[in-house]
C-alpha cells in the first residue's frame, strides 16, 4: 500500500457550513457528438494562465486536450504580463466567441481584466455557458457575467491554515502578499480571518510586503526577495515560524529557504502536492506530474530526508488542476442537458469533483462545498461555490 493510502487528513472541524441543495431544471441542448470516453456537444474553450505564472493551471488543460482531443477542447493562455496587457485578454476571449462550436468556457484564473474580455463574449453570443475559477474582480461583477464561479474557500481557509500552523507547533504566522493581491477581496478576507484565529490561538501574525510579480522586477524579483527575507525572518523569529505567500511565483523559494532555517510551512497558495514541492525537493517529475499517489509518496521520502516530516504540508489533490477537471466535468453536463444553465446543481458538482478525484487518485476525498458568503451584506452569492480540503501532513 502507498504512503498516500496510510495517510490520515487532519479534520477542520467547524469550519465548512453545510451548503444547501438547490433545485435544479433541466437544460436543453442538440443531440451530443461521441469523443473519447465521454459523449458531448460542441467545443470547450479553456483559458489559462501560462506555465510561468501557474503550471498547474497550464498542466490541468493540457490533460484535457489529451484527453479529449484538440478538436474537442480549444486552450489558450492570458498573456503572462496579464495586468500591461488586458486589451490582449480582450481579444483573446473574442477569437474564442467567433468560434461558433464553442458552447461552454472555463477560464482558471480569472485574473484582473477577466470582466472586460467577458463583456466583449456576451455582446456576441449568449449561448456560452461560463465558469469562472479564481475570479479576482468584485465577486457580485463576475456573478452576473459567469454562469459558475468556484474558488478554495478563502475564508474557512484562513482559520484553518492558523490552526494547521499551531498544530503543527507554530507559535508565529508570516503572510506575504502585496497590495494588487490585498484588494481581492477574498484574498483580503482570508489574511485577516487567518490573523484573527492566529491571535485567538495565541500565535503571533506578521503581515510582510513582497514585490509583485507583475511589476517592474518581474518574478525573478519576487523570487529573490523571497530568498533573501525568509533566512531573515527565520534568523528573527525562530524555525517555530509558518510562512504562507499569496502568489505561486513564492512557492518554490519559500520552501526551500523554509527547509533550510527548519520552520514549517502548512500550505501553498494554490493546495496542491505537486504546487511547488517538487521544485523545492528536486524530485524529478517529468512525465509524472498528474500521478498523486506517486508524488505524494516521492515528497513524503524526500522531506524525511531532510529531517523535515511533519514541518510541511498541503491539501490532498492540486486545487488548481481539480478546478479545471471538475469543471470540465460539470460543462459537459450541462451541454448534454443533464444539469441546468441558470443555476447551479451542487450535487452534479459534486459528482464532478468526485470522478475528477477517481480519475485522478482512483480514492474518494471529501469536498467541502457552499455559497460565497457576501462579508459585507451576509448575503450569499448563489452561483459562486467555495471549496475546501483536510490537510495532508508530510
């Protein structure tokens, strides 16, 4: 049995609110075209950021293209200066609108500039059902352009990262971001709940400024800054201290300065086990990346090696690649008639998420699920659905 069998995922209890099963009216649509193992209607156009600004999110559509053909599934990238280049985004979205076969978009992320492109999709076609992973515009905005909007549930996560941390026996809590990232609200919302339960937990929270990435220095700035100010940190506060960054360009120095100074390091930006870990670790993952149980089993060893096991840790499967599969997943339902277009069936998203977990772990993983909750109105935004996962502990 592998290791990823053995493991045991340390529960986040009171965390996930029950979501609430809605209603759901069946769509029509024509007869569907067989392709590969599954049989759906039209083309799937799926929008990535390239592979310098998230690989996972690249890697995920690259494996449906191989799943399902390059006829089936169109991909293509935002520009990787995406904040200098939004009018790029703009037209990129309208070559996929002129697409006449395309009838459902996945876009992962849905970065700053996402709501003009989808302006300029609806002005031409109305047909095209939209999910919008990660949006990072106001949330009540992206609800009335996108028909399915899904993020990691940035405000049960940030709790749960300061309980991982102490669990894990942190007695201080570093948070790296920059203020493009700290006007988003959900990434704003999760650094100030996860402040909040640090000092409810009597950990001490440091909230430091790092370069962004698309600024002037580029991601080799912000890599170099990592490099240089975790020793610091380290040297400052003791190895007893959890460091998280908002953005995946940090991901890998932050590990490896993490490994270096012995401090603990509870999850990625992006929860994953092949986010950044491998790079770290240098495990060779060629040809092997949508392997979990593999890797999962390759990072367990390589961190025991360096005296590090139970100082890192991460979700169970790759957020980023489980946001494009399931929706995936999800877009063929509704093409084929067997979930609604004006609303969201969160049964049928969940059995999207579970045959992603089959596909891709051949194990079952509990999701949880439910409704943005509006911080300012309490209102919840019923087609915007947040994701959850326990930890797994290296």
């Amino acid at each position: 049995m592998s290791l990823f069998k053995k493991r045991l995922f340390l529960p986040l209890i009171g965390l996930i609110a029950a979501g609430l099963l809605m209603s759901c009216e069946r769509g029509s649509v024509g007869p569907a075209a067989a392709v590969g193992d599954v049989p759906f209607q039209g083309r799937i156009a799926i929008v990535t950021n390239d592979i310098s600004q998230n690989e996972e999110e690249f890697r995920s559509a690259e494996a449906v293209v191989a799943r399902f053909g390059a006829d089936r599934i169109h991909h293509v990238t935002w520009p990787t200066n995406f904040m200098a280049e939004q009018e790029q985004m703009v037209t990129i979205v309208s070559w996929i609108a002129a697409m006449r076969d395309v009838r459902a978009l996945i876009i992962n992320q849905s970065v700053p500039g996402t709501n003009a492109a989808l302006d300029r999709l609806l002005m031409e076609r109305d047909d095209i059902f939209i999910i919008s992973i990660a949006p990072q515009e106001d949330p009540w905005d992206v609800s009335r352009r996108a028909n399915l909007l899904m993020n990691p549930d940035d405000f049960a996560r940030g709790p749960a990262f300061a309980r991982q941390a102490h669990a894990m026996g942190a007695d201080t809590i570093v948070h790296y971001s920059f203020p493009r990232h700290m006007g988003i609200v959900l990434i704003a919302a999760r650094r100030d709940l996860m402040r909040d339960e640090a000092h409810r937990l009597g950990l001490n929270f440091v909230d430091a400024t790092a370069p962004d990435p698309t600024g002037d220095a580029g991601v080799t700035g912000t890599q170099q800054f990592m490099l240089e100010d975790i020793p610091r940190q380290i040297a400052s506060l003791g190895p007893n201290t959890a460091f998280f960054g908002t953005n995946c360009a940090m991901q890998p120095p932050m590990i490896m300065r993490i490994i270096e100074g012995g401090a603990i390091f509870p999850e990625p930006c992006c929860p994953s086990p092949t986010h950044a870990f491998p790079q770290a670790l240098g495990i060779d993952a060629t040809g092997r990346g949508t392997d979990m149980p593999w890797m999962i089993d390759q990072i367990t060893q390589a961190v025991a090696n360096v005296g590090m096991t139970g100082r890192l840790a991460t979700w169970p499967a790759p957020a980023s690649m489980a946001f494009t599969g399931a929706s995936v997943n999800y877009a063929i339902k509704v093409l084929n008639g067997e979930a609604p277009r004006d609303r969201v069936d969160e049964t049928l998203l969940r059995q999207a998420f579970a045959a992603y977990f089959q596909d891709l772990l051949a194990t079952d993983i509990d999701v949880g699920l439910r409704s943005f909750p509006d911080p300012t109105t309490g209102q919840n935004i019923d087609n915007f659905k947040l994701v959850i996962m326990d930890h797994l502990v290296f």
